[in-house]
C-alpha cells in the first residue's frame, strides 16, 4: 500500500511538473512564436517630436558609488530639460548618497541645469515605495517614471515612451530592462538570461491578457493614474507587481515595449548573499501581494487564473526545491515499474529543452549588445544549472520563513557597476 502511494505521488509530481515546465517554456517562447505579439513589442520606428514631460524617480540607499552616473545619464538623454524633471529619493541616514547626489546637483547647476532636486524623508519604512510615495507629491509633470540608482538608460527612451503614449493613447508603458555582466560570476549568465527572457517574451503574454506585474523600473505612468491609486503599498516588497496587478484590475491597459536597443542596462547581484536576499525579497513580495488578494477582483477568470500562477510560484518553487533531493534520492534507492520510470523522466525533458532555450537566449542576447558567447560559457551554464534552481528554491523558502515570522523590512541589494564596464567592453568591440 505505501509503495503504491508512493508511486501515485511520483506519477502526480511529475506530470504537474510537466505541464508547469511546458507552459513557463512557451512563455519563454511567446513573441518569437508569434509574429502579432513580436510586431507588438517592437518600439516606434520613427520618433515624434516631444510633447509629454516626464518626473523621474529615482530612489537610493547607500548608492553612493553609481548615483552620479545615474544622474548625469537622465538630465543628459535627448530630451528637452524643461520637459524632464528628475527627484533622487533618500532616507535621511543616507548622508552619503545625498552628499553625492548633492555634490552632482551642484555640477549641473553650474552648467545651467537646474531641474535635479533631493527629496530626503525623515519616516519608516525605510524602503522604495515609501520612498516614492514622499516623492510623488512634489512631481509636477505628465508621466512618472521610476528607475533604479544604478541605471544605465538609453538616451532615447523619453521620445520612445513620448510617441508610444501619443500614438497609442496609453497610460503605463513598461519598457525593456537588462542585466548585462553575464560573465561576472558562476550565476550571473543564468541570471541575466532570467531577464532577457521575462522582458523579451514573458511580460508581452501577461499584457496581452490584462494580468502583468510591473517590473520595478522604467516603466511610466499618467500621473493621474497614480493618484487615481493612491500611490504605491509601500509596506510591499514588491510593490511593482502590486502596482501592476492594481491597474490590471481597474481594466487599465499596459503597452509593453522590448527593443534590445533602448533597454536600461543593470547588473547582476554582486555576491551570491546579495541574490538570495534579492531573491527572498521578490518571493516574499509575491506571497505578499498574493495574500493582499487584488487579483481576486480582476474581471476575468483567465486574467485572475494567471496572476495568481505567477504569485503563487515561489511556493511551487520552495516544494520543488524539497522535492529535487528526495528525486535523486528515489532515483538511487528505489526501483520502480518502466511507466514510473518514464513518466518520472518527463520533467527532466522539459529541463533539457529549457537548457536549449536559455544556450540560444545567450547568443541572441550577446548578438544584440554587441558582446560575445562561447562554448564555454554554455558550459559554465549547464554547471551552474542545478546549482542555481537550488539557490532559487531556498530563497523562496526564507521568504515563506519570514512571512510566517512577520518580518517585512527591506534587504538591500547593493550594486557596484558592473554593468557600466561590460557596456564599456561592447562598444570598445563596437568601435
């Protein structure tokens, strides 16, 4: 009796694993399956003159070594300066972030550039939406957008998000986003193939079905829109996906934009400690904004069946992680019939074939940027493999940890610009 119960929860897992496997494969797949949704995404191939202005957020904690950069990239894009207005966020124990961010303030306004300005709160959460939320009522333009301190943003992505809000009569569009230092460290390549994929492909499916979690920067809203909302949760850890999911809801419509051209260029975490507590922050987000129950009251089954499949995942994360060790363990000491056997390999197919995706995913992505891929690193890949899907499993698991804990503060990412030395690397090649 236990042995068939054993091989009843065998044939189970593995053909729900199947079947959640094949279907994140097609969503890795969507807009090069189908020309419509590569059509959709593609950006303007002619710009209209500027009529939009845009207030930029642009939250920081202990940034201190990349905000200078970051600002003098967004006061210098090719965008009237009277149409932009740009706010850098800080807690007030930040003195040296808003020393920096003061110091560059001072530079530009000594070359006539006077629309950069501090915004310091005094209260907690000490955390970016609360950050945003003490930020948005001092904004005074058309569209807000966020981007993150360490952004690197193509010069052009104001008059892409002009024309595509002009043409299109949209109020959020959610542009591209990338990490770039591929090569930093064992995970790095599976990590920035993470993002290729959910911003290339992945973000386009969730659009068109009016379901999307927002990816946390470059994306832009009516102003209107977000007082409309009340700003952002800021006791949320993922208050992006929230903010998305907040205007699914109302039946908003989002415009997504992917053009390997005008991404905002990011890095990868610097130490495996930094991921996991970035990756436990976005698990416990999710679990969050799953709880909080907003995707309850979007008008369709198939938008309210989809966002739940995405919040609910660092949990099926978190069981997979416990059920890989118990699989190797079963594939050692137990023998089972030649069906069990065969069904029990079905997950681990859809394993190879995503590998596949992901070895292409790096040579278009590498292509697109003007870097290159080796054998090598595809290598380096299919070690790191199983590795990675562990660390993933038990980040979801301290998320589900500290979510029974009530623990909600922040853990900071910190960021060191490695992205900025592999674009320099690019364009060296380029030039």
């Amino acid at each position: 009796m236990i042995v068939a119960i054993v091989y009843l929860v065998l044939i189970v897992v593995s053909i729900l694993l199947t079947v959640q496997s094949a279907h994140v494969l097609y969503l890795m797949l969507y807009t090069w399956d189908r020309a419509d949704a590569e059509r959709k995404a593609r950006a303007p191939d002619e710009f209209l003159p500027p009529q939009i202005s845009f207030s930029v957020l642009l939250p920081a904690r202990h940034e201190e070594d990349v905000i200078q950069s970051t600002i003098e990239r967004v006061v210098r894009a090719n965008y009237p300066a009277e149409l932009l207005e740009v706010f850098v966020i800080c807690s007030q124990d930040d003195d040296g972030t808003i020393k920096k961010a003061e110091e560059k303030i001072d530079d530009l306004k000594r070359k006539g550039l006077h629309n950069v300005r501090v915004v310091v709160f005094d209260d907690k959460p000490i955390n970016k939406p609360h950050g945003l939320n003490t930020a948005l009522p001092h904004t005074a333009n058309q569209v807000v957008t966020i981007f993150d301190a360490e952004d690197d943003i193509h010069p052009e992505i104001f008059s892409l998000v002009n024309t595509v809000m002009v043409q299109e009569k949209v109020k959020v569009v959610q542009a591209g986003v990338q990490l770039m230092n591929y090569e930093s460290n064992w995970y790095s390549t599976l990590n920035v193939l993470e993002y290729f994929f959910w911003f290339k492909s992945r973000l386009h499916y969730h659009a068109h079905y009016g379901s999307i979690p927002l990816g946390g920067n470059t994306v832009f809203f009516a102003r209107e829109l977000l007082l409309r909302l009340g700003g952002w949760d800021d006791r949320n850890l993922t208050e992006d996906a929230d903010m998305g999911l907040r205007i699914s809801a109302m039946g908003e419509r989002v415009r997504v934009v992917y053009d390997d051209r005008y991404v905002t260029k990011e890095e990868t975490p610097p130490t495996l400690g930094h991921f996991i507590r970035q990756r436990t922050r976005w698990s416990q987000g999710f679990m969050q904004t799953l709880k909080k129950g907003t995707w309850k009251k979007m008008p369709t089954r198939k938008q309210r069946w989809l966002a739940f499949y995405v919040l609910a995942f660092p949990r099926g994360q978190a069981l997979l992680g416990i059920y890989l060790p118990i699989s190797l363990g079963m594939i050692l000491i137990l023998k089972v019939p030649v069906l069990i056997a065969l069904c029990s390999y079905l997950p681990v197919l859809l394993l190879a074939a995503h590998f596949l995706v992901q070895a292409v995913g790096l040579y278009e992505f590498t292509g697109a940027h003007g870097l290159e891929a080796s054998p090598k690193a595809i290598v380096r890949m299919a070690i790191a493999w199983f590795p990675f899907q562990m660390v993933l499993a038990y980040a979801a698991l301290r998320a589900m940890r500290r979510e029974m804990l009530g623990r909600h503060d922040w853990e900071k990412t910190q960021h060191v610009g490695a992205h900025r030395a592999t674009t320099e690397e690019a364009e060296s090649r380029v030039g």
